[in-house]
C-alpha cells in the first residue's frame, strides 16, 4: 500500500537520520503503530459499554481471508482415517 503523507521540516529531517542508520520507514511506522496500540486502555480497565463498541469495530474490520473449497469441508478431508 502507498500512501502520501505531509510532514513537518523538523519530522523530516528526524526520518532522514533514522534511515541513515539503515532502519527503515516501514519500520519507524510499525513501532510508532505498535506504541499506539500498546497505550490502548486494557480490556479489564474497560466498561461493558466500551467492550462492545470495541467488539462491533473489531466484527466490522474488513478481512482479506481465502475461501475455503468446498472439497475441503468434506468429511473425508477433515477426517481422513474415518471413511
């Protein structure tokens, strides 16, 4: 995915070194992501209110998942020794 993003001078600059030393912006936004997630209120900490909203994001999140065949619903491929 390609994205384009407008960064303060003083931002840039900061990339720029990081990726001096050989660390890439992949990399920089997948830690800064992580951090972010990480400082999401833990599920103890949250109201059964906040647990739902939560749950009906997390149902609604678009997933690129394969369809299954429906060769490999048959009995005989999820048991085979059980013909």
């Amino acid at each position: 995915m390609q994205i384009t993003i407008d960064i303060e001078p003083k931002t840039y600059s900061l990339l720029q070194k990081v990726q001096e030393k050989g660390v890439s912006l992949d990399e920089v936004l997948r830690e800064a992501l992580d951090k972010l997630e990480d400082e999401e209120p833990r599920q103890e900490q949250l109201t059964i209110e906040q647990r739902i909203e939560q749950f009906n994001k997390w149902a609604r999140t678009p997933r690129d998942l394969p369809d299954i065949p429906d060769e490999a619903l048959r009995r005989e491929n999820i048991y085979p020794d059980r013909s």
